[in-house]
C-alpha cells in the first residue's frame, strides 16, 4: 500500500499561504518600529517561520532554539533543549513561533525559558492548535488554524522524520485500514 493512502488533506498549501498573509500583517502592524526576534521552534516550524516572516513588513531578527519533546505519536512529557538560541534577548520584543500545540507543554518551557532573560514582551504564535485543554496560563495570542485532536503531518511537520516536505497539511491515520 502506498504510503500516501493514509493522508487525509487537512489544509492545501493555497488555504496555508493565504492564512499566514493574514498573520504577517497582524504582526507587522503590532510590531512596527520595535524590530521583534521571531524564534522558531525546530524542526516543525521551519518551513512556517520561512513563509511567515516573507509576509512580514517591517525589520525583524530571526532565531532558532530545537527543542525535542515527542517520539512517534505521542508527546513524551518532558522537553529538552537541543539547541539553543545565541541572541541576547533582555529587553527584547520577543516572538515565538510554533507550527503546533496540543498539550501546551513545549510551549509553556520555552515561554518560562525567555521568560528568565526578561525580554520586553513575547508574543506566541502557532500554526496549528489542536481543541483540547492545555497547560497554558496565558492566551496564544495568534493562531494560524484550530484542528480536531488528530495527528497531523506536512508543511514543516514530522511523523518519525518523515512528510515534513508535504506542501499542504494531512491528517495521518495510524490504521492500516483507513
Ligand atoms: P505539546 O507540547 O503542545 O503537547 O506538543 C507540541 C509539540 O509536539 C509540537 O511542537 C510538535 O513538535 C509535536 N506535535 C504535537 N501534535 C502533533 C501532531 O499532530 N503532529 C506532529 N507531527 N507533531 C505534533
Ligand atoms: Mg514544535
């Protein structure tokens, strides 16, 4: 069976593109004049983060922290830092980008990480969320895409390293029959 029978199409790289314009016009207009550190979370947002920040407007610094906290379809509960990000972010205007949240786990280290270098603000953006209850005790304050609590692949996202270069978002079914 073709690996491809599996993949139900979610999002079409066209539906993505036209709600990330949306996105980077919101942050550019929130953002102007304050030059904001976009931090993407890899691996899955690097393709986000690349599309977003073409969107955006104004002058921006971009950096990267790899956090790892899921193996195969479930999230492991503990996060760790694989790399870290270099930029000193002290009085920064700070914005996290994310390509999904489900637990909010990943999301609330990282935010309690910067948090400890006392940037001027930060700013939480995803491109996807799944609708379940989270960890978190503040807002994500923008949000590309609400989903259903399936596991989703393409565009950035991984199962097992695998469909990161799908153009377009799929729902993956872990059963062979489906
Ligand atoms: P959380 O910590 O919010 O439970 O999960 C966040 C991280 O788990 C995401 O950054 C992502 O790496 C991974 N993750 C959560 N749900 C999915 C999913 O449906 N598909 C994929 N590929 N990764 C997911
Ligand atoms: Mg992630």
């Amino acid at each position: 069976m073709d690996i491809y029978d599996k993949l139900t199409l979610l999002y079409s790289a066209k539906e993505i593109s036209l709600r990330i314009a949306e996105m980077g016009k919101e942050l550019s207009k929130n953002f102007d004049n304050k030059e904001p550190i976009f931090i993407g979370v890899l691996n899955g947002s690097f393709i986000f983060l690349a599309d977003l920040i073409r969107t955006v407007s104004i002058d921006c610094n971009i950096e990267f922290i790899q956090l790892k906290s899921y193996e195969g379809m479930v999230s492991s509960g503990k996060v760790e830092v694989i790399k870290m990000i270099s930029s000193n972010l002290n009085n920064r205007h700070v914005v996290i980008v994310e390509d999904i949240i489900e637990t909010g786990n990943t999301l609330k280290f990282l935010y309690d990480k910067i948090t400890q270098s006392f940037p001027k603000s930060i700013t939480t953006v995803t491109l996807l969320k799944k609708n379940m209850k989270n960890q978190l005790n503040f807002d994500i304050d923008l949000i590309g895409f609400e989903i259903p609590q399936d596991f989703v692949v393409g565009y950035g996202l991984d199962y097992n390293q695998k469909y990161r270069n799908l153009d377009g978002i799929y729902h993956l079914s872990n059963n062979n029959n489906a």
